[in-house]
C-alpha cells in the first residue's frame, strides 16, 4: 500500500500507509484525532547517474520520434559489415540451399 502526506491544521503534516482505493479521502491525524486532508507530495525518486538520465532520456525521445536509419547506417552503428548479398540485393536462400535446382 502507498504512503500518503497528510496536514493536520492543528499538528502539521503527518504521512500515512492508506490503500489505492482511499487516496482522495481524508484521515484522522494520529495525534489529535481531527480530520485531515491529503497534500501533493513530491515522488521519492533516487538520483541516478548521468549515463542511465541520458538513456532514459533518448528513450523518451525515440517514443515520439523515431530515428529513421538506412540500412548501412544500422550495420554501422552495430559494428557489423554487409554482407555480399545485401549489397547486391541478391536473396540469401539460394536454390541449391532449399533443395530446388532450377
């Protein structure tokens, strides 16, 4: 169950483990016992590092718009080299490797 941030007019804020389903309902302050409303708090989130910010980042980024690469480009940026049928545009099942001579 999610901890909520709760302020008491008369004790001041407090936080309290309530379930999903009572998020916008008030609760009683555990010191006075009068009623309290919730308040926006900011998510605990732990700092990360400079390389996963930048990942997360380019990651949003490629949500909404996708880099358009050409195939060279791809094997590039992977390190890999083309292989003689890419570059020719040639089928790489040959009919001698499915059996069917022609």
């Amino acid at each position: 169950m999610p901890l909520y941030e709760y302020q008491c007019r008369v004790c001041g804020p407090f936080r309290q483990i309530r379930s999903m389903s009572e998020w916008d309902k008030g609760t009683k302050c555990p010191d006075c016992g009068k009623t309290s409303k919730r308040t926006v708090a900011m998510p605990r989130l732990r700092c990360v590092s400079r390389n996963v910010r930048v990942a997360h980042e380019r990651n949003e980024r490629a949500a909404e718009e996708p880099r358009v690469m050409r195939r060279e480009e791809l094997d590039a940026a992977h390190g890999r080299v083309p292989s003689h049928a890419h570059q020719h545009g040639r089928n790489m099942y040959r009919s001698s490797v499915l059996g069917h001579a022609h």
